[in-house]
C-alpha cells in the first residue's frame, strides 16, 4: 500500500537493491522511483474499463506525490488497448501527465518499456 494515497499499486520501483528492500523504505514515499498499473485482461471488450480504473489510480499517484513535492515516473502497461485508449494515453504521455506505457502483446513496446524500467 503506498504510504502517500493508502492504495494499492500493482508494480513499484524504489532507489535501492532487492536486498535492502524493507518496509522502513516502502513507507518512504521519497524512496520511490516509479509507480505502474498493469491491466492484464485480453478482453477488449472490458479493456476500456481497465483503462479508467488505472487512469484513476494514476492521477490519484500524481496528485499524492505532488502534494509531498515529489513526482516518481509513472507508467500503464495492458494486455488488451484499444484504439481509443491508445489516443487517450498519447496524449497523456505527450502532455507529461504518463511517462511510459505499453502493450503486452506487441514485442517491441514490451522490450521498449522493459529497457526504460530498467534505465530508471
């Protein structure tokens, strides 16, 4: 559960190593590097309420963090996009307001999103 919005998030990035990993650093919201939701359901159909449900989750990470005067990566990873939620999150990440995002079914944007995790 993230200290700063009492929600859970589906995947952290924090500035240390596994090893250190503790729940000392997990209540530090200063500790965070980036923060993702991932949608994992291959409906179509449903993926457009996946997306509003994570987008939710993402401004609720943004508006937390901003309040702290800290601004930790944030990024969308789904197995099922459609059209208007890849426009949707275009701009988004062309605004400023996503830093990543990708399609789990694509392999270039999954090898994309998987080196940008890990230039972090």
């Amino acid at each position: 559960m993230l200290p700063l919005t009492k929600n859970n998030v589906d995947i952290c990035l924090f500035k240390c190593s596994h090893e250190s990993l503790s729940s000392e650093i997990i209540r530090s919201p200063e500790q965070y590097i980036a923060l993702g939701e991932l949608k994992g359901g291959i409906d179509p159909a449903g993926a457009d309420e996946h997306w509003k449900t994570a987008h939710s989750a993402i401004e609720r990470i943004k508006r937390a963090f901003k309040k702290s005067k800290l601004n930790p990566k944030t990024f969308f990873v789904a197995s099922a996009i459609e059209k208007n939620m890849a426009n949707e999150i275009w701009k988004l990440l062309s605004d400023g307001e996503l830093d990543n995002a990708a399609n789990l079914t694509d392999d270039q944007q999954l090898d994309c999103i998987a080196r940008w995790i890990c230039s972090l």
